[in-house]
C-alpha cells in the first residue's frame, strides 16, 4: 500500500479538472485555434492522452528496474498525425479516464520503496517514480492554463463555439 496518497489523488484529479477545463463547449468551440501552429482545446487533451500514454510506460520502465533511458515522445507530429483535432472529446476523455485509473490502482499497490525506484529520462535526469507521476499532474496543471486561454481568445474572437450555459461559468 502506498503512502503517496496525495501524489496519487492529484494523478487521478487530472480526469476531472480536463473535463470541467471543456464542460459546456461545443464542437467549434473545441476545435477552434487560436492561430496557426497553435492547438485547439480539443488537440491539447489528445496530447495529454498521449502524454499519458508514455508516463504509463515510464511507470511500468521504472518499476522494472530497466536501464534504458526513458522515452520522450514528439508530441506536435503525434497531435498531427493522429488528426488530433478531429478526435471526439468524449472518447480521448474516456481513454484518459481508464488509463488513470488502471494506472492509479498499480500506484496504490505499490511500497514505498518503489517510489524511490530511479531512471534517467531523455533529457539524461535521474528521476524517481515520485517524479513521473508529480510530474504529470502539474504538466496537466500547466495545460488546463492553456485550455483557458484558448476559451478566452475564441470568446473574444466572437464565442461562437461557447454555450450560454459555459459562458455564464455554469
């Protein structure tokens, strides 16, 4: 059993602060860039599902005790070439929310020695487990600053894309 259990809740809240960051938005609303080469609100969740998807690998790499060097991954031609602005919220927030959880009950399981457990990320960085996981929910933070200005800009580039019921903060 794990003692980390405010590391592991802030993993988990991930899930629900991405999905009240887009409640209320409409499909133009989440797809809506605000400039080229700039990500949508909806782009940002798929890159955070993708994001996900390698810290789960990091997890499981660590915990093997493996000497490879952790993956990083280039997420603008992952974005694209996924077409990530075409993909449904509601299935990339789905995915997400399985991964997290299948990913917080191993966390809960583990020792605290296994937290411990140690890597060398792609930039060449020790890093403990704490770390990956920490790591991910204040990059997730970071881009839920993001999604929030993406809102404002496409509000005040006409809102077109907003419901009544979001704009009110509902």
């Amino acid at each position: 059993m794990s003692n980390h259990n405010a590391d592991i809740d802030a993993f988990t809240s991930t899930y629900d602060w991405l999905t009240d960051a887009v409640r209320g938005l409409d499909v133009a609303a989440l797809t809506w860039k605000p400039g080229p080469g700039k990500w949508s609100a909806t782009e940002v969740l798929v890159h955070l599902a993708d994001h996900l998807i390698v810290v789960s690998f990091r997890i499981r790499e660590i915990l093997s005790g493996s000497q490879v060097r952790l993956p990083a991954f280039s997420q603008d031609p992952w974005v694209e070439g996924q077409y990530g602005n075409e993909a449904e919220v509601a299935d990339v927030l789905e995915g997400f929310r399985s991964l997290v959880a299948y990913n917080a009950r191993l966390l809960r399981r583990l020792s605290p020695a296994d937290w411990e457990k140690e890597a060398i990320n792609a930039k060449g960085d020790r890093v403990t487990l704490a770390d990956v996981v920490r790591g991910f929910a204040s990059h997730a933070k970071h881009h839920l600053g993001q999604i929030d200005r993406i809102k404002a800009a496409e509000s005040a580039a006409g809102g077109l894309g907003t419901t009544a019921a979001a704009r009110e903060g509902a």
